[in-house]
C-alpha cells in the first residue's frame, strides 16, 4: 500500500512539473554602438491576435469568458525606440542612411502546455548605410497568450539592447 502511494505522489510530481515550460535567457551580442543613430525605420510586421476563454457552471447554469489580445511588434517596438529620444522615419533615404538604424524583429520556437504560452523573439539592428549588423538579441517570455508572450519578450530585447543607450 505504502509503495502504492509512493507511485501516485510520483506520477502527480511528474505531471506537475513536466506542465512548466522553461525558458532560456536572454543573449545579447552588441557589434557597435547605437550612439551615432539618431534616425530609426523599424521592418513592418502583422498584429498578432490572440483568444483565451474559459467556462464554468454552477447550479445557477454555465457561464463562459473570453478575453481577446493583440499586439503589432513592429509598433511595440516603434514606441518604446520613440521615448528613448529616437526620431522614427517612414522610409529610407540617402540623406540620412548615415544616422539611420534599421530595426528589425523575427519570432519562433513557440511553446505551449497546459495554460502557458512561451516565444523566443529575436531583434536585429542593422546599419542603414552599410546593413551591417550592429545588436542582435534574443529573448524567450511566457503568458496565458501568445499576443502577451510576444510583448514581453520584445520588452525584455529591447531593455538589454538600449540599457546602457542615451
């Protein structure tokens, strides 16, 4: 009966833990400074929606929620480059290529157990006189959604890349 049990505590210790997705740290790898740019043109990129809901019942009958999610990472990012005293410019040009940064975001090895949603996003910032790679990061985040997920990761990337900036 007692190993009985201790075959039930493990098991439960088994699902429990195996639910909880890890997460890498954030790398940074910084190939110049961002002291020079002035200017920054961030690659456009779709909003990501996202729907979580549940339902529960009591004897009164069953009720439902839904709460709905969005984010656009080329804005979040947009935003956050804006108030630390960056000017945000729609297109390139020749003129100010040289004080210009171009800021670019990708997302994958997305993740998902029980309710938890995880994302690795990666943020490149390129020279827009010579497009030579100037910061690169990588961040991982977790949230009940995957719109919450991509804003966190992008948050925790942009902290590391401008921290030590203006």
């Amino acid at each position: 009966m007692k190993r009985f049990f201790s075959t039930i505590l493990c098991f439960a210790g088994v699902i429990l833990f195996s639910g909880c997705i890890s997460l890498n740290p954030t790398a940074i790898s910084r190939h110049g400074s961002l002291d020079g740019y002035r200017y920054f043109y961030v690659i456009p990129t779709a909003e990501r929606n996202s729907v979580s809901g549940g339902t529960y019942g009591n004897q009164n009958g069953v009720y439902g929620t839904t709460s709905s999610n969005s984010v656009s990472p080329s804005e979040l990012i947009a935003g956050y480059v804006m108030n630390r005293g960056y000017v945000r410019v729609p297109e390139l040009k020749e003129q100010t290529a040289k004080r210009t940064m171009i800021i670019s975001y990708g997302d994958g090895n997305s993740r998902e157990k029980l309710d938890e949603f995880a994302i690795e996003v990666t943020i490149q910032i390129l020279d827009a006189e010579t497009n030579e790679l100037v910061c690169m990061c990588r961040a991982d985040a977790k949230a009940d959604t995957e719109a919450k997920a991509i804003r966190y990761a992008t948050e925790k990337c942009l902290n590391e890349i401008f921290a030590t900036q203006r």
